[in-house]
C-alpha cells in the first residue's frame, strides 16, 4: 500500500487498497503442509492434517473474502480478478485434502 496513489496520470495522496494476499499465501501453506502430512501413517498426524486443511484453510479464506468485500468499498481498491478463483480452488484443495484425511482416520478407528 502506499500514501500516494496514480490515476491516469494524476498525483493524489488517496488510499489505495489492494487484496489481503498474505491471507491466501497463509492458506496455501496450509495446505500444502496437509498434503505432505497425508504421508505417515500416525494418526496425530493426520488429525493436524485434517485441522490444518480444513478448519485454518477455509478460515483464512473466509477472512480474506471478508477483508476483500471490505477493501472494495474504498476509492483507491486495485482489482485482482484472479486472486477470487484462487481463493475458491483453495478452499476446494482444503476440503479435499481434509476429506482424504478423514478417510485415513475412519479407516483406522474402523480397523
């Protein structure tokens, strides 16, 4: 962000507003932590997995959508169409990712 702001050649000390990246940056750590996490077979570990890609990811996400709605509101908002489609595949990767690890679990306690 910065203080001043460059609209079609003009100078001017407005806000300008851009997507909360680091939160998607967040999700896509966490889920690619859960991913390597579906590896051993312990079942701590793919409890934090399933944690990780389910509850934290989709968490940051709904904050990242919240934050966005909120900073589209300002004058000075800088679009970033794409960052919407990451936002849902990112989500979409989290359920799954947690769903395979659901799957590991209940065939443990089944077993």
């Amino acid at each position: 962000m910065s203080a001043t702001c460059r609209r079609n050649g003009v100078v001017s000390n407005e806000f300008t507003a851009v997507p909360p990246r680091t939160l998607l940056s967040g999700a896509l750590f966490c889920v690619a932590v859960s991913v390597a996490l579906l590896l051993p077979d312990v079942f701590v570990v793919h409890l934090l997995g399933y944690l990780l890609s389910s509850f934290l990811t989709i968490g940051l996400v709904a904050m990242f959508r919240r934050l966005d709605t909120e900073r589209r509101g300002h004058v000075g908002y800088v679009a970033q169409p794409r960052l919407d489609l990451s936002a849902t595949v990112l989500a979409g990767s989290g359920v799954l990712v947690a769903a395979l690890h659901v799957w590991w679990i209940a065939t443990e306690l089944a077993g």
